[in-house]
C-alpha cells in the first residue's frame, strides 16, 4: 500500500524502492511487477520493464491490463507485431472491452493493416460510443484510406464530446488538409495550440497548412518552430527541406532532407525529395539513386515523371534508358503512400486510464 501511494503521488523513486522490497520477499507478486516494469519503461530501461511486465503476465495470464500495458509499452517502442500480439490476447480474455480493441486497432494502424485497424475501432465504438480516443484513431485509419470526409466527421463526433482535446483537433486540422481546406485547418491547428503552445505536431502541420496557402514566410516560421520543440521529428525535417527547395536554398534543403533521412533511413518522400535537392545541386547520378530508392520501399501508388536528354543509341530494345543515360535529368514525383503515423494517447497516459492504475 505504501508504495501504491508513492506511485500515486508520482513519487517513481519511492514506489519503485516498495515494488523491489515487496519483490524481495514475494518474487511472483504480481502488482509489483507490473508496476515496476512500468516505471522502468517510463525511466527509459526499456528492456528491464518488458521483462518485468512479461513475468506479471506469467504469474496471472488472464489479466486482462496486464496484457493492455505490456502491449502499450512494446507499442511505443516500434514493436508492433509482439504488441499486436498482446492485445489480441486482451481481446481474447474480454471481447467486450472497448480499450482492448482501439489498442488492436492501434497496432493495426501502425501496421500499415488499415481496413483491420479501422474494424476494430468499429468494434470499439459499438460497445463505447463515446470512447473519444477510439473515434480519433476511427479517424485516423479512414485518413489512411483515402477516406477524408468520413474522417472529419469522426473527429467532428469526438469533439462534441471532448471539445478540448488538442490532439483530435489536430486530427480534425489534418482532414481538414486533405480536402483542401486551408483556411479551416489552420484555425483547427489554432485551436489545438491555444490548448498545448508547445504541440510540435500541431505546429508542423499548420505550417503544412500555410504552404499550401502559398505562405512561404509563415510555414517556415511554423515547422522551425515544431523543430526546436521535438528536433528528432523526420516529417518536419523534410517539410522544412520542401519549404527551402522552394525558397532556392538546395544546399540547406538538402541537409534537411539528409536529417530526416538519419532519423527515418526509408522516409520516402524524403528520399524523393532529396532526389530533387540533388538534381538541383546538378549531382544526377545520386539524384536518380534517391529516386529509385523511394520507388522501392513505397507501399503506395507513385507517379515518377523523369525529361531529360536520351541520345537514340541508349534506348534499348524494349523501349527502355537506364537512369544513368539520361542527361540534363529532370524527376517530379508525387504518390498516395503512407500519411503521417497518428497521433495516439502515449502508454503511460494509456496505464493511468487503465482498469489496473494504481488507484
């Protein structure tokens, strides 16, 4: 109980000292170990925490959160597949539990298993209509399908139940985006950073919003500004290499690029983008090596256009020119590949609205 309240208070340092003496005398206690896999997780020992989570699930198997926090945690850490696996047991213990299913979806939707992804939220939804987070990740799967309009009216639903939530008003922005709507996703981002100031997604976006608005000055502003706030986000890297391609800076949008790319290597877009940074800079050879590294590792439909010089002797019998036969080479690309990963409630949020929260 002692450490229970420590953990309570937030006091990490006391409460993981009660789990470990508990933990001396009673090694299979369960809410010990669940409880400090989950402070050492949040204290950045990652591997520490999922094994001491994983003996909590030994000890007591049918436990439903525990299963839900293990998956959280290897969720967060870019383990998709094994934390799919821990919340399709959840699922298998309560069917009817509408955190169970937005946490499959979840996966799912990291998964790139969108249809899935958006079926579980479904699930969800019908035993929890008003499951805020459900309905913005809801949203979040049909913005991967292509699906705009139905994604603005599931985030629309979840603000009339949460008007405050600055990350499904961020939502709402993106869809916004999507169908063009300039002026009303900028004012969607406005809100959402009335509530959170320093939402660096929130920031990049607008800033997305204002390029598209043909406001060059402002979404400069707007993505360095997202990057002195998280300057580890690969999207705003590249979108800040997009907005100083235009400006003519190809050398400073090439090591934009070149930043994203150190933190996301098969960033698609990034790599078509540094592509076009490096036809500029007049480096071809490279150039065409990014492009068709792109072309590659994209899951999505792509269009290449390449013009350029091709003298009648390279053109092969079937009508093909390898990329380095091509002079004066000129590539524009555009594609409907992966969107922007969602934006989801972090683990340690998720553990403390969670049935097994120490309180």
């Amino acid at each position: 109980k002692r450490a229970v309240g420590c953990h309570q208070r937030g006091d990490l340092t006391s409460a993981a000292r009660g789990y470990r003496e508990i933990l001396a005398q009673a090694p299979r206690h369960f809410d010990a170990l669940l409880y400090l896999g989950l402070i050492e997780a949040q204290h950045g020992n990652a591997v520490e925490g999922v094994n001491l989570m994983r003996r909590a699930v030994e000890v007591n198997p049918n436990a439903e959160a525990a299963h839900l926090n293990l998956g959280n945690v290897l969720l967060e850490l870019g383990r998709a597949e094994e934390s799919l696996q821990c919340f399709n047991r959840a699922v298998g213990i309560n069917r009817r539990s509408p955190m169970a299913l937005n946490s499959q979806g979840l996966a799912l939707l990291e998964m790139q298993r969108n249809p899935e992804a958006l079926a579980a939220f479904d699930r969800a939804l019908l035993l929890q209509p008003d499951y805020v987070e459900a309905l913005s990740n809801r949203g979040n799967a049909l913005l991967q399908l292509g699906r705009a309009a139905d994604a603005l009216a599931s985030y629309e639903r979840a603000l009339q139940i949460e008007p405050r939530s600055e990350q499904v008003l961020n939502n709402r922005g993106n869809a916004l985006l999507e169908l063009c709507r300039y002026a009303d996703a900028v004012d969607s981002f406005n809100r959402a950073l009335e509530l959170q100031p320093a939402y660096a997604e929130a920031l990049h976006h607008r800033g997305n919003a204002y390029w598209e608005m043909q406001n060059t000055t402002a979404a400069l502003v707007d993505i360095e500004h997202a990057l002195a706030i998280n300057p580890a986000y690969a999207e705003a890297h590249n979108s800040l290499g997009t907005v100083l391609l235009k400006l003519e800076r190809h050398a400073e949008a090439l090591a934009a690029f070149e930043s994203a790319l150190a933190l996301w290597p098969d960033f698609v877009e990034a790599l078509s983008n540094r592509g076009n940074a490096l036809l500029k800079l007049g480096r071809e050879p490279e150039a065409l090596a990014s492009c068709e590294r792109a072309l590659q590792l994209n899951q999505g439909e792509e269009f290449v256009r390449v013009r350029g010089v091709v003298r009648a002797i390279d053109v092969q019998y079937d009508n093909t020119v390898t990329s380095d036969r091509i002079a004066d080479a000129r590539i524009s690309y555009s594609g409907r590949g992966v969107v922007d990963a969602s934006n989801r409630q972090g683990w340690l949020a998720r553990f403390f609205n969670s049935p097994i929260a120490p309180y």
